[in-house]
C-alpha cells in the first residue's frame, strides 16, 4: 500500500504539541467497523490495538449501535450526572445480573467520571478515607492515569516529570518477575511491613494491574497474586485492582483477576465497559467500604447515559454466557502459536513473548526495533503499538470480536513486518 | 402534580452512597427535549438546571442530534485516543474559525481527557512546567474538579477532606467582593508577592472562574478581572481561567471573559462544549506555552469523536453570527426583571439576587431556606439546585435556548416555590 | 580606628561561603565582657547586637562565670541527655519559682534541644498531634528557623528557597499593621476560618513572635495579640508563641507576652535562656497538651548541663525580684529619645523608628542606608546587624545589662554613623 | 547496691511526659570522671553509655576541663554566631591539620547548628540544591534525627508518627543484610534507578550510617559501602555519610568510612567533636559542592565557642598520633571476646553480638531480655541502653578512654545482669 501524506496542516497548526498517536500513523481516519479502519484516502487498516484496549468489541459494533441510535432517536437521556434514569437503572440491573451475581463478586458501584483516571482518582480516595492513611503501593511499571493522584502511583519517569510538583505519597514495589526470580516474591514488602523500623510509612492500599499494558505486557502469576491478595489481608491494607485495560474480557474472564481467584476490595473498569468506545468508567467496592457521604466525590459526566445504553447491550449480547472467553482463550492460542513461530524464525533477534487472553507483547533484544517494526506493521496496513519504559515492546491488542481469519492475515502482517526491519 | 415514590431499588440496593441528585429529584427519568425532562411515569419538568451548564443548547438538541444519528450511521469513527480523524478535523477547523479568529484568540488546543478536571490538571500540570514552580493560587469559594490536583485548588472543604490527603501547592486569595468592599483588591495579594518576606512561595500560576457557579455564583466584575490580568502579566504568573461552567455562552459572549477584554494565557473549556451532554473537554493556551513533549499528558478518551460531530454542528449553528449572545443577554433580563420582583415582594425573607447573561443565584437570609425552594420547586415540575458552601444559594442555569415562554413559565413556578416557604 | 584587615585565610579557604556575619564584621574576636567585644589586635567593640539576643546579660557574665566554673570544677554532669541530674532539678525548680509560680503561668517544661529551630519543630509537631491537623498558620516576615519544619513557616524567600523542597503546611496571615491599617485586623483570617468554602486547610496552630527580629523588628499592639488569642480560642486551634529572641526580657517583662495580658498555648524560649550563650532551649505547653510518648521526640543535647547551671544563676540574679524589667524599660526609653532625635535631625532621610523594651529598629526610606550605617558604625567600634526582608532596617539590640553610659556612648556612634552616610 | 528511690518530684511535676532516660535509670546523677557517673546518694556507676556516643573521651576529661576552664576565666568569647573567632581560627586549623589533610579529604566545613539533627538538615538542604532534585533514599532502620528534614529519612515508626505530617521525599532502602544475604546486595536499588518505569523519584543522594546506633548495631561491611559509594558516583546521587555517632573514633579510625577507603561526598558530625559534651556539630563536603549563598542556612548556636575550645584540645591530645585508633580497637577485641564467652555460656537464649571499633550489640532470641538485662545491669551500677525497632538489643558504647580494667569490670557486670534475667 502507498501513504500519500495526508493534510495534517490544522493538526499541526493548531493542536497542542502533546498529540502523539496522530505521528506515528499519520493519516486520517475516517470509518471503521469491526476490526478495520478507513482514512480519508479510502486506506484501509486491521486493528491491533483496539482503542488502547477501549473497543473490545470492535469497532461501531452493529449491537451496540442499534441500541444507541434507538435511544437517540427516541430522546433517551443524554446527559445526567447521577440523577436516577431508566437507562442507569437497565445498566446497573444488567450489570449485577450478568456480572457480579454470577461470580458471586459483593461490590457497590460508583460512577466516579467517564475516564479511568476518575476511577483511580475515587478508588484511592476511598481507600485513604477508609484507613486513615495517606500512603499508597505501586508497582514498578503500573501506569494508572495522568491526574495528580494517579500519576504519583505511575511509574513511568517521562509521565512522572510532567507533574510539575514531586509526586509523593506512593512507594514502588516490585512487580511480578522484576527482579528476574531471584528474589522470593513480596520478600522486600513484607519485611518493611513487618519492621517497625524499615520506614516506610504504613500503606492504606496497594493498587495493581494483573497484566502491566502499557508497562510493557508484564503478567503477573496468578499465584504472585493470590500471594498479594494475602499479604493485603494480614497487613490491613486494600487492595485495589485497576482493571481498566485488563478487564472486560481483555484475558479472557470478564475481570482479568478471576483467573487468580481473588476479590479485590476495590476494582476500576473503564476502556470497554460501554463498549461502543463512549467514556465511561466505574469504581466497584465491597459493601462495607462504601463509607462516602453523598457528593464528597463528583463530576459532570458521571451518567454518561449513552454508555450506559451501549454497556447494557454489550453485557446482555456478550457476557450472558460464556462463549466470549471461549472465544478470546481460542483466539489467544492463535496469537501465541504465531509469535512462538516468529520468535523461532527470528531467533537471532533475541526475541520474546509472553500474554494473556488477548494481549501480548513481543520485544526484541534491541529495544529499538519495536517501534520499526509498529512503523512498518502501519506501512502495510496494521495498527499496533509498542509499550513498556523504552518503547521496546510491541503490542497486540485486537478485537476480542476479531475473526480468526482476520486475527491470522494481522499475524502473518507483523510477521512480515518483523522481517523486514532485519 | 403528585409524585408517586419511583422504584428506586436498585439505585439504593447497588449504586454507592456517594450519589447526591437522584436523593433530591427522587424520579427516574427517561427522556429529554430543550428544556424540558420527562420521568418514566410521564411527569415533565422544566429545566433551570441544564446538566450544571452542559446543556446550553438544550436536550437533545434537534441540529446536534441530526449531526450525531448521521455520523453514527455511517461508522464514523467513535474512539480514536489523538489519531488525526476528519471529524476532529472538522472541529479544530470550525473551532478556529468560528470561535478564535474572529475574536484574535492567540491559542493552541489540546485534548486533555473529556472531563473539566482533566482540563483543569492539564492546565496546572502545564503551568507548573512552564514557570518551573509548584504553587498555584485559587480563590474563596472556587470549584475545579474532583481529582488530586483540581481538589486542591478547590475551596469547598467538605470536597477537600475527600482528598485523604493534605492539599498543598495551592494558596487560597479572596474573591472578588469576599470582604464585602472593605478591602482594596488585590491589596493582600500583591502585598505577599512584592515582599519577598511575605512567605507565599512564588505561584506559577493563578486559576480562576469569572462566575464562580459551585461557589455560589459570585460574579467577578470585569475591573477585578482585568486587575487580576494586569497583576499576573506584572508578577510573571500565569492566568488560567477556568470556563467549564461559564464559556461555552453562558454568560452571553462565547467565553466569560471576553466582556473583561482579558486574554488568559492558558482557558479549560468543556461541560457545553460538546453542545449534547457528551463528554468533551479542551485546555486551550498560548502558542508560546505550548512545551508539552508529545506523549507528556494523555488519556482514553480525548479523543470522542461523536463529541467532536456534535460540537462542530453547535459552533456552526450557534456561533457563526452574534444571534446566540444577544437572545441569551435577553433572557438574562428577564429573569433580572423576575428576581427583582420577586426579592421586592419577599422583602421580609432578606433575599438577594446576582448574575449574568443566564447563570443567577437567588440567596436567602436563611441558608436553609434555598434547599426547601428547590425541593418545592420539583415538586411543582422544576428542576433547581443550590450552590455555595452551605448550599444557601439557589442557582438558575436554565439552557440557553429556552423560549422567553417557558423561562417565564419556570420563574412563575419558581415564585410560587418560594412562596410557599413562607 | 582603623583596622587592619585580619588574618583571614583559615576562615575563606576552609569554612564553607555560607558563613556570613565574619563578612560584614572582618575581624577575629577574642574576647568579649559585658558590652564589649575584643579582637585578636586589641581593638574594641561595643555590642548593639548581643548575639542576635543570645547575650541579655551580656558577654561573660560575672555572676554565671563563677557558678560556671565552679560547676566545670567540681566535675558536674556535663552531657546527660535526659537523664534526671542535680543542675537539671535545680533549673526546673528555679524556673518554677522565678517565672512560672509568679506569673500564674499553668506549663510543662520540654528540653527539646537546644536550639531555637529544635523547640519550633517541638512546638508545631505537638501542636499537630494535639489536634490532628497539618495545617499552620505563620505571619508575614516571620522568622522561626532552619530545619524542614521550622522553615515552613519563616516568611523569607532566600532562606525558604534554601530548603530544596517545596515548603506546604503553611500558610502566612497578615502580621500586625502589614497592611497600613488599610484592612481590619484578622478580617481575612477570620472570614477564612469561618467560610467552609474558603480553601484554608483548618489551622492545628499559629505560631507568632510578638515582635519579629529578623523580620524588621515589627512590633505588634497588646490589643492584635489579644485578638489572636482570642480567635485561636474561638477557632479551636493553638496559639504558639515564639519567644525565642523577644523572650528572657528582652522587652522588659520575662514574657514578651505578658504585657498584652496573654496566656499562649504553646512557648518557644531559647537565645538568652542560658544567659551566658550556651545552647539551650525549651518548649512550655500547658499541661493538658503534654501527650507526648516518651521518647516521641528527642535529641542528643537536650540536657546541657553548664546551661542548666548559668540559666538558674541567671534566674536567681536577675529575676527574683522586677528591678531587670525596670532597668530594660528605662534604657528603652533613652534608646527611643536617641532616634527620635536621630530621626528629626536627618529628616529628610526619610528614617523611622519603632521597638519595644530594648529592642529597636531603624528604618530609612532607602533600604541601601541601613547597611551603609551597619558598616560605617563597625568602622567606628559599635556591632550593629540589619534585619527586614530587604536588610532594610537597623537594629539595636543590646544587652539588657548595659549601662547607661555604654548605651549613650552607642547611640552617639550610632548617630556618627548615620550622618557618615548622608 | 540498694537504690533508694530518689527525689523526682520535680521531673515528674514539671517536665514534659517526652523524657524518657531519666525513667529507666532513676537516679539523679550529680558527678562524672571518666567512666563513671555518681548520683547525688553516692552511688558510682560505670558508663557503657556515653551520652550516646557524645562522650568518646569520658566524662569532664582533664585535659579538655583544663582548656575549658582557662578558656572561660580568660573571658574568651562564648556565643559567636558565626562571627570569626581565635577559638574558631583554632579549631578550623587543627582540624585541617589533624584530620583532613593526613587523610587527604577534600572537604570545606560548615557550621550548620550545634546538634546532629541540624548537621543534617543542612546536607539533605545542601545535597537538594546541588542536584535540584528532592528525593533522598535512607536505608531501613536509619536514625537521623527529630526535626522534619532529618525525620522524613529515619525508620523509626514510633519517631516518624511524631512528626504530625506525612513524611515525604524520602525511600528506604535495604539496608546491608536486611534480607538476610537472600538478595544480591543493591540489586533491587540499582533496578529501580535504571528503569524509566520503576516509579522511583531520582535521588538527589543517598543518606547512610556505617553502623547503625539506634538502628540495632547493624554494621555495614566495607564492600558493601564500596559498592553503594560506586552506586552514588554512577547513577549521579551525592553519598551522605552521618558519621554523627560513629565518627570521631568511635569505630576506631577517625571517621567511620576510612576502613572502607571511601569518600562521601558529605559527611554529618556531631555528638563527640566538641569532646567534652558540648554541643556542636560539622557538615563537611568535598568543595566543588559548596554553593551556598552567605547565610542561606544559619543559626544562632552554631559557633558554640567553648565547643570550638574543647573539640581543639581533643584534636590535638587524642589525634596528633595515631594510638587512639589502636586502643579503640584494642578494647573492641576484649569487648568481642567477653561477648563471644557470654554468648556461648547462654547458648539456650539464642544470643547473639555485632560491632566494630568499641560499639556492640547484643541480641536475644526473646526480644524483652533486652531491656530486663539493662535494667539489671543498672541496679548492678551499669549504665546500658537498648537499641533496634523493639528495642531488642543491648548496646555497649564505653567511653573510647575507658580502661581495661574499667572495661572488664563492666563486661563481669554485663555478664551478671544476663545471668540474673534467664
């Protein structure tokens, strides 16, 4: 395929020099459906990256849009912060029914804002509020959000820097396999726990991802989990689970912590929740931490009612059963089939791979190449994007919806992607 | 009107406690036209509340729901993070255009996240990095967003305590008319900033609302704007002004600030600017400020682009001739005329009234009293909340295109309401 | 005089550039009586500096030399940190005789090291974990020291930008007449304390000197001081007195706050409490707020034995009785007759004087002056320091004991001094 | 010996609840030579104690008493601020003669308050404007002092909770040996300051004692402080040596880092550098670090001059040659060998001992013998405290000058007490 440089010139003119997606695919998109893209030159592109994890049901699912052009048509309420509405109520009904009920999960819901930094803003708020302490853990690596009180919990140094204040209160622990096995998991933690010396001033949570996306698709163990999950417990402190990229199906199971049989005191979920790629974000919590007094936390688009109409319809059409993580578990051998396949080919490139579900990682002994290969993968019509510290870890993230044969023409795409950037 | 106890179950079985308009609007509503909501038991209200300012141009405005049903219908992309996409193409043009051209607006724009309070931490973050300093004066009584780093520049201390943290960085300055005229402006402050014993740790910057809405809609007039400009450009800090509530035509012109003759150096724009309810947020500034590395501030959804179908159509249908400023200072009038009058025959209850183009605040002698006008306002089919820090203030904020007969339809009921409290 | 320039070398090549008195006074003092300094080259000053009131007895004391010695001489405990020792009881039981019975005043007696900066932080972290706050409020231009804590709350720019850290927690007030008298006393304060949306973190505690030394010897009324009290009491937080240069009679009364009637809260007392220049210093607080664990705070140096032995000789010597408050007030008033007739004579420099007890400053309307005629005076034998923001203002502060005649001879040099620089 | 309960009357009615030695040795100490302290009933004691490590050179050392007393009958100046002084002059030189140059140390001095709390307050201050960075690592179970600066990188819990703020800016590291040699020494360290994503604010420098006092006689091994000297130059992070207790010989060599071959790039003093228990302390550091303005940190104790006498005399009497060294070390063998015969004659308790130069510890299986042991020991007429988190471990500190025989004394004394508790 040939790019014509598209007119970018009022992106360029007037956009802040923060954008970034834009620049490394530069074209103009226009439609979607499913797992392809359409710019404005009639291009058409295979998504690998899915709305950084935001359209775990494609794009411009028919489904979803039926139901939300119906509820527009008809006047349905559009905005409404957290007023009681017939839209809000079928979500939270369709919302215990077929997804807390099932998995026997005890948590309220809030509506912290439509965007997963609100729900991480809220679940560390309350979980200062409920112990009565500032301090929180995270994760080498853990990437939560952009406002203040996530960032200080982000590990990334670029994002860190834009703070523009010193970002405190948060202390990094080390992430599953961080230190390369040779250290006994959460060895460090529990003995600052348990010293009433080491210093480390006594943490209200912990927060954690079970698989770091955009810390560069670390997965963390089900068992390093269940060992998290128990410390949580004898040390009192919450444990917080930021599920906005991992969840909804992304590993398979509805919550990506399932798999580990663990329940979070608190969860965030936002990204596919709506499904449609309308911003909405929710922050679960068991029962007894519901401590809030009613607006000590708000925000104008909390009732993004719209999402509520398309999240209903994407839990109703998608979760009634459990074919979608049959689906997503099938689909995942197939990636992991052809990156094994890649990485023997390559071997001299001295790569690797590791996932869950629908989301893996590819990353090469030189660092650099993850971004060639993302920027040739765009040249011949995939969009993938790369993660981790250094860039160095290509990502692939589609559709859970994707077909297998679509899943297969993207594989065999970055393949040849791979092969040319040797 | 008889209201029947609506089947709020699963609000209160499973929605957190942290919910507030849906205790005192206790219906369910369903569908919404320009200024007027309908619950599902068919019960219609008047508006005067507008989705706290995110409803200028109405429900389900007919133009942008047109715009939307099309953009939808044809897969226009819904999610796109900052890809270049031809409908924020469309926006950025139109909003340059319409909005910043014919009024010399020298400003970049970024696409901070689609809430106020992503904005507002983008704005900060901004600042900070602009100027290399921490601090950041607020002002009394001023409302910035939930989140970490808006909470501190925020005056309410109930919302404060939410933090779990201690909010620093931030130092509080009066508001126009805090100490009731006995004070020149700005004395104090400039006072602390040209003693370099004073202790203020030098701010980068000064955030401010011209009508503090949350605050208890205080206006600032524009001298005390125009002070505050001139004292940021001698002192070398930043002015930001916050327009979440107020741009977007509230006030009359397109931004509040406009009737000042100000140009801040760096404005956050959203609520209305979407022109449907849908979440959208911008965090304009200066050209020469724009130093953000590509990447340095991100997020989900800044990129909404069914937000950006609806906020072109309403630039292009409101905006591109003087029409909508005019009709809303109108309107402004005759709620003027009705606040005076009704605060003339109620001389006894020491009420009061302040405001401008069409954000009033009616205030009571008896703080408590306001809250007993808006519950018996709903009971009479009109939506109406309080503001200030003791919810002493009620707060008209009815949508900009309401017709001059429903605006007198809901004052009449609004006399009737206070009336009643007698 | 002239001076030959010392020998210097050891001081530029090995101590580090922060050292500062030694340049503004190039000489190497050897020893010093009373009044009176000497160098290594047998010249002579006169001291109007008292070791930035460390030295209200002044230098080498007679009476606490030989209860000094003959303590060293017979082997008493030197160092013993809080241990229980017979010079420690004898101090507790003189201050309790001599200050406290007398003055009705209701304290415990901390050592919290000492020094003066060692006694703030004593004092705010007390004050913080008696009401469970962070916050404290400070005033314009106050100074309290140089450790985190202390610096937090002192107004000075330069010595605040020293700590590297942003400093929060505090938040500076208008110190008395800051404002001209254009603005009621404590209208801000207080219009902040009582308005839940002001944005003022609620206060633990103030912390005031009644007159600011290093600040520009601002003196503030009994009646300010009265006000702040009472607005601490009505407001529920402490009232933290540093007394640490204004206290040990510097302004005629033991207490600097007793002339205004006051019973502070919490007392800071250090510089002169030995009376012969020895480290020491202490924390008072009444009794109800003594919940410190033992332990809780400590410090090596707390017990300074030859300290606790010249401070009980200077209680007995000098406070058994009123006559040193007498003698303090009168050589106030010889002081204050000397700048009023300074000042009328060199009318036109603008100059202005203000003090209390023996503490005084004198300010010209050109800032430059007060440094000219600290240098000019050390030509002509008489130590004289600036203080203020801007090193603005003359300060007299000589030791309490002075005699009448030293005082006119000072004062004379003094006037030398300024007509020197006209 | 049978103690009679002494006259606290006004300790326990006067001072605050904060004292804590006086409570676990209920004496009221009068005398001192030495080794020995005697109370006001006669009663000796032998001091394995020494003022915390302030009393290297024992109790009102002749020589040092000698110099003191002349110093004081010949009215040589006393409270200096920093004003340039004969006494300082005397000092500055000695040190450079005696200390630094033969040891090749690059360092300016500084004089930054009497106590080691200021000493380091200015570091940590000095080290941040250095590097403009704010954090500082600390290692686990640090002790560094009460004030906030010193406060926010010690361990102690029971100590940080004083403090009355969250204490920011610092993380701790493992400190040598904290996870039992199951870690490769500063793995987890070195990881987090490579990676871009570890979430770790880059240190402006590393703040560490050798052996750690209060911490529990935790002794650092030389390679080990090689290999965090090596860390510190490579990864751009000053290394902070607080030799406040360790240094001035007390581990044998001057300072305690000499062993290692090391050289901080900032090096706290304090305790027995005056030699006499004066308070006085030093902040040393390589010239090329030495930016600051005059008078950016000060105080008004920090030119103690009787200090600078005493601390002259100790210099030149105990370090000229090279025998204090060796007879620290002398001693350190008997000390080890007693322990080593205490230790397998009560093999049952599960005891165990550590140290260098002449300070030990001595840990029990059952962390409450710790302290029964010292309680037995006082009654025995030994004075001995305990150190670590719980307090769990006995700690030898003699003066450096104590005699064998003196020494042997104590440690039969020792032995007793622990018989006396199994």
């Amino acid at each position: 395929m040939t790019i014509t440089p598209p007119a970018l010139s009022v992106f360029e003119s007037l956009e802040s020099e923060v954008r970034s997606y834009c620049r490394g695919w530069p074209a103009v998109f226009d439609r979607a459906q499913g797992a392809r893209l359409t710019d404005e030159d009639g291009h058409s592109y295979l998504d690998f990256f899915a709305g950084a994890g935001s359209l775990n049901y494609g794009h411009n699912n028919p489904v979803l849009k039926r139901a939300l052009i119906d509820y527009i048509e008809r006047d349905g309420i559009t905005h409404g912060l957290d007023m009681a509405t017939t839209a809000k109520r079928a979500f939270l009904e369709t919302f215990q029914n077929v997804i807390l009920r099932p998995r026997d999960l005890p948590y309220k819901v809030m509506f912290p804002g439509p965007t997963g930094t609100n729900a991480v803003e809220a679940a560390l708020k309350l979980a200062r509020k409920v112990k009565g302490r500032e301090s929180i853990v995270s994760f080498t690596n853990a990437f939560h959000g952009m406002s203040l009180g996530s960032l200080a919990v982000t590990g990334n140094a670029f994002k860190r820097a834009g703070a523009g204040i010193p970002l405190v209160h948060g202390t990094p622990m080390p992430f599953d396999n961080y230190l390369d096995g040779r250290v006994p998991d959460f060895l460090w933690f529990e003995r600052l726990l348990e010293d009433q010396g080491s210093g480390l001033n006594k943490p209200a949570a912990v927060i954690v991802e079970t698989v770091q996306g955009e810390g560069g698709i670390n997965v963390a163990r089900a068992e390093w989990l269940r060992a998290l999950a128990d410390l949580c417990r004898r040390r009192d402190m919450l444990l917080i689970v930021d599920d906005i990229q991992m969840g909804c199906g992304r590993t398979g199971a509805f919550f990506s912590f399932e798999e580990a049989g663990i329940v979070p005191d608190i969860v965030t979920v936002s990204k596919s929740i709506s499904g449609y790629g309308l911003p909405l974000s929710l922050c679960l919590f068991k029962g007894e931490l519901d401590v809030w007094e009613p607006g000590e936390h708000n925000g104008t688009f909390r009732g993004n009612n719209p999402a509520f109409v398309t999240a209903t319809a994407a839990l109703e059409a998608y979760w009634a059963d459990g074919q979608m993580e049959k689906h997503t578990l099938a689909r995942g051998e197939q990636v992991e089939q052809a990156l094994l396949a890649l990485c023997t080919e390559h071997g001299r490139l001295g790569a690797s791979y590791r996932g869950r579900g629908l989301v893996w990682g590819l990353e090469f002994a030189d660092p650099a190449r993850a971004s060639e290969v993302c920027a040739r993968a765009f040249e011949l019509g995939l969009l993938l994007e790369t993660s981790g510290p250094q860039s160095e870890v290509v990502k692939l993230l589609p559709p859970l919806t994707i077909t297998p044969e679509e899943l297969d023409e993207g594989l065999r795409t970055l393949a040849r992607a791979v092969a040319a950037t040797v």
